[in-house]
C-alpha cells in the first residue's frame, strides 16, 4: 500500500523484503525510465541512474526511484525528503504529488509526473530488476489464485518440484523463500517492487522455478503487473474479500484478470464450482480442466479416494485413460483438491508424465507440513490448528477434522477478522452451530474494531441456526482467545477433536493498533501439556 508512517527503524528495515534484492542490479539511465513512460525527465537529470525502486521511502535505498502514491490519509509526496535523505535518485508521482512537492522547498532530484503512477510501477521494477529477461535461463513460475487453498498449492508445487529435483523459491501469506532463509511474509502476495526484485534473486541464486500465491488485493493493487506467469492456476470461489470487492462478480471479475494472455501462458481451472465453470470457459489461454467431484466434464477428474493415515490415496485420470496415482498427507477432501491441483500444474508446465509418477512414488511429496494449515498438534484428543477465517473454508475445516470413533465429540474455537467482510460472520456462526458439537466463539484480529461487536454478529448467526434447526451444539462466548483455547482444552475427553481456526500460522494478534503475541499452536501446545496430554513435534516452517 502507499505511504502512511513515518521512516523505519534499522530493525524494521532489516525485516523488509528489500534484504532479498539481487546483489547486484545493472544500472538504468533515468532517461530510459522517462522513455518507458513516455515522459520527459527534467533537468537536474544528467548522469542519473535508477539501480531500485521503492513505493515506502522507510525501505529506500540508494540509487531507487521512489514512487508517490496516494494513499488513504496521506500522500507519498509528503514522505519524499525522507526517501531523498535515505537515497533516492528520482521521484515518480501524480499531479497531486507534483502539487504538494511544488509548495514545499525545491526537491534536489528529478521528478517525474505521470497520470496513473501505480499502472506503472510492475512494468518498472520488471524493466529495472530485468526479473523475467528474454535473454537468459527463463525461472518458470506459476500463480495459484481463488479464495481458499492458495498456500497449501503452493507448498505442494514447491514440494513436487523439489521431488523432480528442481531448485525452487516461494512467495506467499506464510513465507518467502528464494533458496535461503526464510522470512515471514507480510503480505499474501508483496507489492510488484519486493516481487520483482525477489524473482530476480532466484534467478540470481540459480534456481529453476518459483511458486506465488495471487491474491485478489494483489490484482486490484497492481502487484503482479509485470509477470507472466507460466502456468496460473485457479482453485475455487467463496465468500470473502467483499469488503474489497462490493460483489461476488467484481470479485470473480478480478480473479479472471490473472487468466489473459499479459498475465498467464496457460491456465488450470478447477471446475468443482460454477465460478470456475465460467473461467474455464471464458479465458483466452490454453486452459486444463479438473474436477475432484467428477459431476463436472473435466480434462482431469479425481478418482478411487481412500483414507491413508490422516490423509488420502487418490488417482488422477484424464483423457484417454492416462492415469497418476497421488498420496497428500493432510486430511480433507479440499486437501485432496489441493494436491490434484499442484500435479496437474506442474504436468502442465512440461514436466514428463512418467517422471511426474516417479517423483511422486519416491518422494510422496504432499506429506510436507502447512503451517498452520491442518497442521496436527496433539492426536488424543486431536488437536488441529488451521487458517479457515470464512464460511467454506471453516464448513471443509469441520468436516475433515470430524472423528468416525463413536461418542467423540467436535469442538470448535474461531472468531472474525474486524475491518473485513461483515457479511460472513453470521455465516460462519451458523456453520459451526451445524457442525460441531461445541463452539466456543473467540475473539480473531479485531484490528480498529470492537471485538464484543464482531463476537456479537458471529454469534447471532450461531443462534439463529440453533433455534431454527433445532441443534443440540453447545455455544460458548469466551475470550481472550488464549482463554478460549484453554477453555476447548478442558472441555476435550481424549476421544474429543479441537479444532482452533482462523488465524493458523499468525504470531500476532492486533487490537486497536497494539500487536500483541498469540500463536494459537503455542497456546494450544501449552493447554495440553498443563492438561496432561501428549503433542506432537513441534515443526517449523521449513527452510
């Protein structure tokens, strides 16, 4: 997002993506810049060179070019003798900026107006960063977009990759990796300046292919603009974001956006849900169908499912009788999507069939662990950590988590995000009223928000489905949301399930401005053991 704080500290800067730019990054006239843009640079210009480029002047660093965007409360023009003071080459703003700039003092560095400044900063960083050049070893990269399941995709495509023996990096909610330590991601997909620098690392670091999650903010904010991605993917489409969006179509409409021929060589489409019906059949690249349901017509159609452990034995058959027999470790039918999902995407990206089954035999490379996604905390009672924070993500939650042992019983500890979707809540209140036997409502990231008045709308829902459908489920109210999972813990009989869900792999929880830790794993790990039941390993996230 554009500018709103003041310049960071050396400990927040150090945590900026900016510490992945390549190590060396060819200089670029800022006459080339003005040409890309079709500007004139004005004078003083001689002699500039851009080496970076930087929407926050709090992650500027010599030899950038800062981009003034307007933001919700302030213009980035305000923030330019910062960006200045820490390097910047050149400005790039709008009339509005060019405005503030010119009643302040003279600014010491070329500044360049445009109408439309953030159209232009994907096409930049790619022309700066050179991150996907026509004259070198291409980094192939696929994009998973859709409501639900884009990380564990990811993950998955990464794992399967790796498998075949390819060197690979990973952008998305929980990390970034570019084939060295990871970092926490700060955003579901970084803004295009963090992208393309990062892709221009991997191809720095010699690595073969990169796996990006595309969120529809991540379209809508332009921070995809400048790739092209060689296999996209499309998982499904359920309700949430429509704080951004207003509707259901501008949200699908928005999606669609990563299936034309700028964006995506070619497309993989889940067609389980009518939304995916209609990108399959209206985008203009190559598209490959799957159906995990099978009642849709479909290129790839799921198979002879059986349970394996927690997970599940799947085959995948396509046209002709082509067949691959696939293991994911994690449970539930949408981890079964998942999985399906990644090996057709990379079986799309070129890679040989018959490699493709190999890798999958030796490796089984869907039983890598998803931080806070499914993620398995104790086994008795079963304790389960994930990040379903709407509707259809909790319902598939709650069904894949249910125990088949006889006299056990579901408990269910989530909340709602403040500043988001308001609409959901209800739902998600109601669903959870359905399916398990106990839930306790909590509080999630309140943010701004009053967190009694986000409880309050979850719980509606919850009673309203209690009295309407006449359903036995037990309903708490219990925060703060580390008491509420202690409180699932003493209600759990070793037969029981837990389910903590909303927030998965989140080390913070914000209210009113203040981060406060909570790691709902940590807390959960801990009610256990105070309670005398065993956890498991406690896994980070892999390197």
């Amino acid at each position: 997002m554009p500018e709103f704080t003041t310049p960071a500290s050396d400990a927040e800067r150090d945590e900026s993506p900016r510490r992945f730019r390549p190590a060396s990054v060819a200089a670029v006239p800022l006459a080339a810049v003005g040409q890309a843009l079709g500007v004139a640079v004005p004078a003083p210009a001689d002699n500039v060179e851009i080496t970076g480029i930087s929407l926050n002047s709090r992650t500027v660093e010599p030899g950038d070019l800062y981009v003034a965007l307007p933001g919700a409360s302030r213009h980035g023009a305000d923030f330019v003798t910062d960006a200045i003071g820490a390097g910047a080459a050149a400005v790039l703003t709008d009339d509005a900026g060019a405005h503030l700039l010119a009643l302040s003092a003279d600014t010491p560095v070329p500044v360049l107006v445009v109408d439309k400044p953030r159209n232009e900063v994907g096409p930049l960083s790619a022309m700066i960063y050179r991150s996907q050049p026509a004259d070198r070893r291409p980094l192939q990269l696929f994009g998973v977009t859709g409501t639900n399941g884009k990380t564990t995709t990811t993950y998955f495509i990464t794992s399967l990759l790796r498998a075949l023996g390819r060197r690979t990096g990973l952008i998305g909610t929980i990390e970034i990796l570019a084939g060295g330590e990871p970092i926490p991601s700060l955003l579901t997909t970084p803004e295009s300046p963090e992208v393309h620098g990062l892709l221009a690392l991997m191809h720095e670091r010699g690595l073969d292919a990169a796996a990006m999650e595309v969120s529809s903010h991540a379209i809508s904010y332009k921070r995809v603009d400048g790739l092209l991605f060689d296999v996209a993917g499309f998982t499904n489409l359920t309700q949430d974001h429509l704080d951004l969006h207003s509707t259901m179509e501008e949200y699908f409409a928005t999606k669609a956006e990563l299936f034309t021929p700028g964006r995506a060589r070619t497309a993989v489409v889940m067609v389980d849900d009518e939304w995916g019906q209609r990108l399959a059949g209206s985008t203009e690249v190559p598209v490959t169908t799957l159906s995990t349901s099978g009642r849709n017509p479909a290129d790839w159609t799921v198979s002879a499912a059986s349970p394996r452990g927690l997970g599940t034995d799947f085959t995948l058959t396509g046209h002709g009788g082509a067949t691959l027999n696939i293991h994911t470790g994690l449970p539930g039918t949408f981890n079964v999507a998942n999985a399906a999902l990644a090996v057709v995407m990379v079986l799309e990206s070129g890679v040989d069939r018959a490699e493709l089954q190999a890798a999958l035999d030796s490796a089984d490379p869907f039983m890598v662990a998803v931080p806070g996604r499914m993620e398995l905390i104790a086994d008795r009672p079963a304790a389960v950590v994930d990040f379903a924070h709407n509707t259809d993500a909790l319902a598939r939650a709650l069904e894949a988590v249910r125990s088949p042992e006889p006299g056990s019983r579901l408990i269910v500890v989530f909340g709602a995000t403040g500043q988001r979707d308001q609409g959901k809540r209800p739902h998600m209140g109601a669903i959870a009223a359905r399916l398990a036997d106990t839930v306790i409502i909590t509080d999630d990231d309140p943010h701004d928000e009053d967190a009694a008045a986000i409880r309050a709308d979850v719980l509606a829902g919850a009673r309203e489905a209690l009295d309407k459908e006449s359903l036995d489920t037990g309903l708490l109210e219990v925060f703060p949301r580390d008491e509420a999972i202690r409180h699932a813990v003493a209600l759990a009989r070793p037969q029981d399930t837990i389910l903590v869900a909303g927030r998965g792999h989140e080390v913070w929880q914000e209210v009113k401005g203040v981060n406060l830790a909570l790691d709902d794993r940590v807390e959960l790990r801990t009610a256990l053991t105070a309670r005398g039941f065993n956890v498991l390993r406690d896994d980070r996230i892999e390197s």
